[in-house]
C-alpha cells in the first residue's frame, strides 16, 4: 500500500510539473537564447561635454511604460509615445561625478531607421535614448546607473582620448567610480569573473534550449558514466563553434541555427520514448547537436559584447560558466529522482512523460523558429 501510493504521488507531481513546463514555454519567447540586448555608450568629449547612448528594441521600451498592454501600437504611434516619455525616462538613469548626481542638458528619443516587427523582439533595429551634459568643473570621476532594464547589460565608456572599456551592471546598480581622464579596461582577473558569471547565467535561468537538452541526455539512463561521456562530447563540440564562430572562421546563420538547435532538443526527447537502451552513435549525435549549441552561444556572445585586449579569456570563462551551469542543471536533475531512478516505475512514470513533454516543445520551437527567426 505505501509503494502504491508513492507512485500515485510521482505520477501526480510529474503530470503537474510536465503541464506547467510546457505551458511556461508556450507563453515564452520563441528565442531561448534570446536576450534584452540593452546596450549603454557614453562618449566624453575634449570640450567637456558627454553624451550617453541607451539602445534598446523599441517596442520592448515601450512595453516598460505601458506593461498591462494587451497589444503594441502602430510604430508611428508608439514613436510618438516615446517622445513624450523622454523626461519619464530620466528617472530611471543616475549621471553622478565625483559622488554627486548631475542632471543632464537634453534628452531625446530616436527611433530605429527600420522597422521589422517579423524580427524577434530585442533582435530588431534598436530605438535610442540619448542625453547630454556638461562635465562639472575640475570634475574626476564619473558612475552611472540605469534601471529600466530587467537584466545584466554593456556599458561602454569612451574617454576623450584613448580606448573604450566596458563594463557589466545590473539593472539599478552604480557602476564604479571611472577616471574620466584614465579610464582603465578591466584586468584579466574582472573578466574572468565577469564572463564566468554571465556563462552560468546563460544556462541557470535564461538558457531553456540547453537545460531541456542536457535533460533530456539525463533521462535516458541511469548510470551517471555514459552521462557524463555525452556532456563531455557536448562539451567539446560547442567549445569548438563557440571559438571557431566568435574568431570568424565559420558561423551559420542564427534563421539556421536555431531551428537545429530546436529539432536537436526534440530528436534526443523523441530517442528517449523509442529505445531503453543508449547505443554507441549517440556520442557521434550528440557531438554533432554540440557543434549547433556552440553556435547558439557565439550569437549571444556577439551580441553581449567581447573585451578586444582579453578575448580568450573571456571565451574560456564564458565556456566553464556554461559548462558550471550544465553540471548544476545535472546536480538539480539527480536530486529530483533521488529514491526512484533505480525503481522499476521510473521509466513509465518519468522518463516517458517528461521526454514527451520535451519533444513536444522541441517540435513547437523548431516551428516557430522557421517561421519567425
């Protein structure tokens, strides 16, 4: 009786986190690598003056104003919304030099030349925010700050002469105070933690595509060896398109990529129903689905920004912070089954309806990539 209503109570609590996994998806974006894409340029001038840049989907920055809207105005009308916003918009930013916030001159809206709205949101053209100001006389130091955003972001500083450096900052936090006149980039030390950091946070919680795949491998078997054999091979396959790709010599585009990745996630799901057993060219599958997540990451690596003067450093710890993120993924997985992996219910019970569920939103994504990236 205790065995019987165990079971009841597994298959109860995978139905009911099956359900909520596939509606989650299904009210997600299409683009599981897809990020905010905010980007800030701030650019001091030798007379003085500064400029600050704040570049962003503009339908996504419309949406931070009106967050309850069922549907997105005409682009005409939504650019002419965000033109009276503009003084709304200062709120949300802090320019401060040598520890004092300093209010900015002017503060335009400036919508994107373009306009595809097929594009998935954050992917398109962006609108841009720019403001201006003085420097403060005899003013050193300069932070800044930006709250309306939802997620880690560039900020690139130019200083009137010299290289631009980069920095990452969360939404509403102070940056650093910077030498107006020394500006620094980061040492090798920042962006090692830097990029680790942003490579966990692209498995745990942005990296959906990647935690189901690595999921679905788990769910076959239940030796944790040929696991860890087949991440090993996903492992070096997307570490080598993540650097072949970021270094230029060979890419495919993400309207390619993207699908595949998609069609990857539901081929693994859909092994996973059909066989019990894991056959030795899975490996050689594996790798090859490995190659197309590598390119997956190249995209947004692109996107997020890479130091010039420490480029491999910043690939190496952006690829062990995914490789930490896909081991934690694991670690969640296996505390999850602790006590039933090995009972002679557990394929009925969990392989088979989370497999399911997999495929099924692998197939969605392969179809709404194809149609939409």
């Amino acid at each position: 009786m205790p065995q019987l209503l165990l079971l009841r109570f597994h298959t109860i609590a995978a139905t009911c986190i099956v359900s909520t996994l596939v509606f989650g998806v299904l009210i997600s974006p299409v683009r599981a690598h897809e990020s905010e894409n905010t980007h800030v340029l701030i650019t001091f001038m030798l007379d003085e003056e500064y400029q600050v840049d704040v570049l962003n989907d503009a339908d996504w920055m419309w949406l931070q104003f009106f967050p309850a809207a069922a549907t997105l105005p005409t682009i005409e009308e939504r650019n002419r919304q965000l033109t009276g916003l503009v003084s709304r918009f200062t709120d949300s930013i802090t320019v401060a030099f040598d520890g004092v916030a300093s209010p900015v001159d002017t503060i335009t809206y400036v919508p994107p030349i373009e306009n595809d709205r097929t594009a998935p949101m954050g992917l398109t053209e962006p609108g841009l925010i720019r403001l201006t100001g003085t420097v403060p006389d005899g003013a050193r130091t300069f932070q800044f700050a930006y709250a309306l955003v939802i997620d880690r972001f560039p900020l690139t500083i130019s200083p009137p002469t010299g290289e631009p450096v980069t920095r990452w900052l969360m939404s509403g936090e102070l940056s650093e105070e910077f030498e107006i006149q020394m500006l620094q980039p980061m040492t090798r030390l920042q962006v090692s933690q830097q990029y680790l950091q942003l490579g966990f946070t692209h498995i745990l919680p942005r990296g959906l595509d990647h935690i189901l795949f690595i999921i679905g491998l788990f769910l076959l078997s239940t030796k944790f060896k040929p696991l860890l054999l087949q991440v090993t091979a996903f492992t070096i396959a997307h570490t080598i398109t993540l650097a072949l790709t970021i270094y230029g010599v060979f890419s495919l585009a993400p309207s390619v990529v993207e699908p595949l990745i998609a069609l990857s996630i539901a081929y693994v799901a859909v092994e996973n129903l059909v066989t019990t057993e894991l056959r030795s060219w899975r490996f050689a599958l594996v790798f090859a689905f490995g190659l197309l997540h590598g390119m997956g990451f190249a995209d947004i690596l692109t996107n997020l920004g890479l130091p010039r003067a420490e480029l491999l450093t910043a690939l190496l710890t952006f690829n062990l912070g995914v490789e930490t993120g896909q081991l934690a993924v694991i670690g969640m997985a296996s505390v999850a089954v602790l006590g039933c992996r090995n009972r002679s219910w557990y394929r009925q019970r969990v392989v088979i309806p989370f497999s399911l569920a997999i495929a099924c939103i692998g197939l969605f994504w392969t179809v709404e990539r194809v149609l939409t990236v």
